[in-house]
RNA sequence: GCGCCCGUAGCUCAGCUGGAUAGAGCAUUUGGCUUCGAACCAAAGGGUCGGAGGUUCGAAUCCUUCCGGGCGCACCA
C-alpha cells in the first residue's frame, strides 16, 4: 500500500518539475520524517533542485508544495491517499497521508506487485560432497533460499520464473581426499565401501560425519611424514585419485559416486529440516563428461578471449587476460604474465575454465550442449533432478539453462576468480549476460576464540587474541550444522516443555524444531552480507531481543487475541470496510495505532529494497521493528478489555494487519509461525 | 607489493540513492505479571562514527591520505 503512493507521489513531483522547471530528476530520494507528526514521508527534493534553480531550499519547496496542494484540491487522480503537503526545516516537503483511507486499502490488503518477465536462475549450497555441512555453508543455503523465496512467484506477489541450482563437485580433490583416505588408509575396496556405507546406514550413523573426521584425518597424513620419498608418494597418490576421478568408469570413480551421492543426500536432509529446497543438482561430473569445455573452448577462441601464450612462464598453456589488464598489454610484445591460465601446458582444464563453460551453459550460451537429466529426490511439492551423462528418458524433462539473470551465492573469497568468469562473458561479446550475472557475495562465519576452546579445539596463543578464528573443513574444525540444529531444538524443547506440560509430545516437538530453525534462520539473515559472522554459541541460543523467536511471540501473541475474542484476523479485518473511524488514527494517544499500521504497510517497499541490493537482512530487521511495533501496541492497549465497540475492532483490526505482516515476512525469511510457544 | 572488505555505545550489529536530535539488541541499573502469556514492556546511564585533510548549504555516508584488522592474489579446486 506504502510503496504504490509512494510511487505516484514521485511519478507526479516528476511529472511537476518537467513542467515547471523543465528538469528531469530520475531518482528522488524519500526518508522519514524525524517524528510521526510530521507526517509520513518527507522529500528533500528541495536541497537538490537549490543549486541547479540558483534559489534557497525553502522557497523552492513553497512552490512545490503550492503546486502539489492545489492539484490535491482539484483532485488529481495519482495523489491519492495524501492528504497534506507542507514545509518543514530548511526546505524539507513533508507529505501527510489519508490516514483513513490508507487503513481501509491495508485492511483490504492493497499492495503493489512486484514481479516481471524472464527465468532467474540462483545458484547456492554447493558444498564439495565429502563431509558435513558446517555453519558457513548454513549461511550461505539460507541467504541464497531467502532471496529465492523474494523472487518467486507465491500468492502475494507475481515473482518471477526462479530455478535453484545446487552445484556439485563430486569430482574435484576434496572428494579425492576422502577416497584416499578410504582406500589407503582404511584398506576400503568398492564391495567393502558399499558394506560400510549400509552399516552405517543401520546404525544411523551420519556418513557426512563418518567422512568429516576421515577428511581431516587424511589432510594431515598428507604432511605427516619426515621421508621425502614417502610425502612425494603420498602426494601422487592425491593427483593420481584425483585424475582417475575426472576420467571416470573406474573403480576409484566409482568408491567416489557411492561416497559422495551419500553424502549429498545428507546435505539435502540436513537443509530440508530447514526448508530449503532445490530444483536441480548439476555435477561437475557431467560437465566433464559431457565436453562442455570443448564448447566453450571453441567460443573463446573464436571470440579472441582464450589464446595459447607461446613464451614466458605461461609457456604452452592456454591463458586469459585479466579484467582491467588490456590497456597495458596491447601493442607490446612481450607476454602477459598476469594473465590468467585456463588451460594447462599438461592440456587439462583449471576451475575458472570450467566455471566459465558452465556459465555459458546458464545463459543458454553453449551451443548443442546440455546435461541429461533424473529424478533425485521428491520434495513434497516437487522434484528434484541431478545432471546424467546418459539420454534423457524422462518424458518431459525440465529446462534449466537459458537464464535471463543468474545470482551465484558464493562467498567474498571467490571474489577474483567470479570477476573472471564475467570477465570472460564480456570479452565473447556477451554483454548482456555479464550485466545480469550477480555475484552475491557475504563474508565467512568464523568461530570466536572462546567458542572454539569450549568445542574443544586447541587454540594457538595467537589465535586467542583475534576476534575471530576461521572455520576448516580441511582441519575439521567448525561447528557442523546438523549438531548446531540440534542444540537448538533442543533448548526449544526444554523451554516448551516447561511452559507447556499440557499440550502432546509430538506438537511440543514440532513448535521447538520451529523455533529453532527460525532462531537460526534470523540469526543467520540479521546480520548483513559482508559483515564476518564471529560465531558464539550464546548469541545464536539466544531466543530473546533481536531473535526470529522475538517475532514469533509476537505472532503467537496476536493469535490468542483472536482465539479469546472469538473472532479471526481476517473478520477483523473486514470489518475496517465500513467503520466509521472518526477521529481515532488522529489523537495523540492513536498514533500508536496509526504507526502500526503504516509500518504494517510497507512490506513491499522492504521486499523491493531487498531484491534490488540482493540484500535480505533488510527484511530481518523490518520483522523485527514490526514485532516491536506490535509488542509496544500490546502493553498499550488492552483490546479485550475494550467497551467501545467501535474502537474495539479498530484495535483488533490493528493487531490483525501487524500479524499478517509478520507471519507474511517472517515466511519469506523461511520461518514458520508456531501456533503456541 | 596489488585487489576487495571492514573499523559506529562495554560487547554484537543497523544506518538504503549524502539530509532534521547517529539507532537497535545484549550486558548494567531501576520499575512493571490478579491483565489478550513477562521468550514481553517502560525508563536510565553509555558515542572525538579509527585519525587527519577535502568536496558540499549539509558528511557515519562521497574523495584523498594515514593507522589498525580480515580475505584474496598458483599450470590447487
């Protein structure tokens, strides 16, 4: 409701300034007035024009507004919903809505569309499928699920065409890693890996987990010899796993698939206990298998981005000139050394060449090629497909390449070697796809000291004095998502069933998993995406202050109203159609009504803000200042105890418009409302 | 050495395209449950926005420079 005025005020101020001044000003800034009393929204337009009209601030907005108000007068159709323009300050145009008017259209649920044409892709999770997933991969699902869930097309919105992608690198040297360990150091044969794999399977014992410690034990094996002959040999063993990885139809391939596909399965329950889905699975396997980097070799160097270097210490390898690198390069002969190599003098393919044929693939870029695909996993709404190498014999197999704009979650590490993917797009000509490539970039979540020494980890002296201590996988060192989420729902549990001894077991149970996944989901989500999240147990076990469980409460709060007052938020709601609401939104002791229901109304200009920064944790901290909104309304007035019925289904229908606002918000923030807690 | 990010209250963080008195949470102190549930609310204390210049009517925000911290800069993935 917030943001269609907005837009029509600012379409109209525009459409004045053309007229009068014969300026155009494309984007106008809008904040808030200092207090609610002022009015709703404040334009500072004044202060830009000053300088290019050559007159003070004031005067400028006194004509502006002598304008506004007298089309207001003759009723022109685009400021509807406001009610007053004044002066404020040194020049500010301060705007006051209808109040009643902006009421009844929330009440009936007004609100802008947001939504257009074409297929975004996103792309996240992608972790490497040989351990489990730890808090900084949880990080990264939740970001790149939410922003999904901005994007999609639901009920309250048009969307738009979105496919989740999940990259897997079953094949690279992490996977190695696990396999060399399996088969070296525990003796493992393909027959015997599938024995253990069922026997952990009947204990219920975590594969991800079984690898995590088998990952970090092999890693330091790597190293821990003095003998320069065994530490050489124990080196070729990695490249040798490594190489008959990527060749495939092996029995080493083979241990790999079975590891690495159980692995993954953990990965997608671990991220469905947090409602994260997918729709498509491509393996780095395929995209081997399947020639897509001859494809792409091929466009690269008919295009002139990929060229064979013939002197200097890139020697025999295919390489690639750096963003920004071409002035200095061109017109000289000597070779560029900071080129970046694709190819290798050996003719095998580094990662940046194979990201850059799997982000033609995404853009529809890659001429005749595309993976085949299978059903993987059923969600219950959809399926999940993997990439095969084989024909498609699915009836009706699903498109997922030809993206119009692709968002890649990946974190800021992978800064350099993103920009060269978009820098290679650019080079082939491929503009358009360059521009609509988005790197969503976040910073890693490290463990604070005193949180890793209380996991059990031994800390350096060193390692003690910084703020923040980064996770590895390779170290096995982090906090695992699985026990994370565990810990969680558990001091849920052990609050619900104190609070609550008289409801079932399983429904206990059930509102502590939400809890707990809505305290992770908010706590991973309030933060924004290039601050480092130092971890710390007690913050992330916190379920009061700026928690998802703080607006959850809330919900569960404005529920009971209703159950007590025998009536639902949607009557109450309607019940606005026809209320005479008098001078109620308007007195001093009203305000807090009114300021409820604005902050209620601007859920699509949050929602709008968050796509175009590819910024959720703005919509966190919008749930949460509702929340508040909501609890402060609360203690203020008591609407049960309300005589006036008049003013009793003002005060309902108040608590009616916060509520649909959280849970609404709260959803695209992946958390569910819990009906008591 | 080069590139990117960060530095805001005791701690953890917001502060969008420059705007009115720099805001939350936690922690501390105090007050509030016979009430629609206190996982809550109210109040108080707490700030040279890392330092110094500059642009501007106006700078936490933009520019320059310095200081401090982090992460990248392979024929590893």
């Amino acid at each position: 409701m917030y943001r269609t005025i907005q837009q029509s005020l600012l379409a109209r101020i525009q459409a004045i300034l053309l007229a009068k001044y014969d300026i155009t000003l494309t984007q106008l800034a809008v904040e808030q007035p200092p207090s609610i009393a002022m009015g709703e929204l404040a334009l500072p337009v004044a202060f830009e024009l000053a300088k290019r009209l050559r007159k003070a601030p004031r005067a400028i907005a006194t004509e502006l507004a002598a304008e506004l108000t007298a089309e207001l007068a003759a009723g022109q159709p685009e400021l509807q919903g406001i009610a007053s323009v004044e002066i404020a300050g040194a020049g500010y145009l301060n705007i006051r809505l209808d109040r009643t008017a902006a009421v009844r259209r929330s009440a009936a649920d007004q609100h802008a569309d947001i939504g257009g044409p074409g297929f975004r892709l996103i792309e996240h999770t992608s972790i490497n499928p040989n351990k489990a997933a730890h808090i900084g991969h949880l990080r990264n699902a939740i970001l790149g699920d939410t922003f999904q869930r901005l994007l999609r097309k639901d009920d309250y919105k048009s969307g738009y065409e979105v496919g989740v992608q999940n990259y897997i690198d079953n094949t690279g040297v992490q996977v190695a890693d696990v396999v060399v360990g399996l088969v070296h150091l525990e003796g493992k044969t393909l027959g015997s890996t599938r024995e253990l794999l069922t026997e952990l399977m009947e204990t219920s014992t975590r594969i991800d987990y079984y690898c995590w410690d088998l990952y970090a034990r092999v890693s330091q094996w790597y190293t821990a010899t003095t003998d320069a002959a065994e530490l050489a040999a124990r080196k070729q063993l990695r490249l040798d796993t490594l190489h008959a990885l990527e060749t495939g139809s092996n029995e080493t391939a083979e241990i790999a698939d079975l590891v690495s596909t159980a692995v993954l399965r953990r990965h997608l329950e671990t991220m469905e206990r947090l409602g994260i889905e997918y729709d498509f699975l491509p393996r780095e396997s395929e995209i081997l298998s399947l020639h897509f980097w001859d494809a792409a070799r091929t466009l690269m160097m008919e295009r002139g981005v990929l060229y064979l270097e013939t002197s200097g210490k890139n020697k025999g390898c295919y390489v690639m000139r750096r963003a920004g690198a071409e002035a200095q390069v061109i017109g000289s002969d000597a070779p560029d050394e900071d080129a970046k190599v694709i190819v290798r003098s050996n003719g095998t393919v580094t990662y940046v060449g194979k990201d850059i044929a799997y982000h033609l693939w995404k853009f529809g870029l890659l001429p005749g090629k595309d993976f085949g695909y299978e059903r993987f996993h059923e969600y219950p709404t959809h399926t999940c497909w993997i990439s095969t190498a084989g024909p498609v014999t699915e009836p009706q197999p699903p498109t997922f390449g030809k993206a119009d704009a692709i968002y890649n979650v990946i974190d800021s590490r992978q800064n350099d070697p993103q920009t060269q993917v978009v820098q290679a797009l650019r080079g082939m000509g491929f503009t358009d796809a360059a521009d609509r490539y988005t790197h969503f970039s976040y910073e890693m979540v490290a463990l604070t000291p005193r949180c890793a020494m209380d996991l059990g980890y031994t800390v350096s002296e060193e390692d003690q004095k910084r703020a923040y201590i980064e996770v590895s996988g390779r170290k096995g060192f982090g906090v695992k998502a699985d026990d994370l989420l565990d810990r969680l729902i558990a001091a849920a549990k052990a609050e619900v069933d104190t609070r609550h001894p008289e409801i079932a077991e399983t429904e206990r149970l059930s509102t502590a998993t939400q809890i707990g996944i809505g305290a992770l989901r908010y706590f991973m989500l309030r933060f924004t995406r290039n601050t480092v999240i130092a971890f710390d147990f007690k913050d992330a076990l916190s379920f009061e202050g700026e928690t998802g469980p703080y607006v959850q409460y809330a919900i569960v709060r404005a529920a009971n109203i209703f159950r007590k007052a025998g009536t639902t938020a949607e009557e109450s709601l309607a019940a606005m159609a026809t209320l005479d609401l008098g001078a109620a939104l308007d007195v001093e002791e009203g305000s807090s009504l009114w300021e409820t229901w604005l902050l209620a109304s601007k859920l699509t200009l949050v929602i709008e803000q968050c796509i175009s920064t590819a910024e959720p944790a703005y919509l966190a901290k919008y749930a949460f200042q509702l929340a508040q909104q909501f609890n402060n309304f609360y203690h203020r007035h008591h609407v049960l105890n309300e005589t006036d019925p008049a003013r009793k289904t003002l005060l309902l229908a108040t608590a009616a418009v916060a509520q649909r606002e959280m849970v609404r918000a709260l959803g695209y923030l992946g958390i569910e409302a819990p009906p008591v807690m």
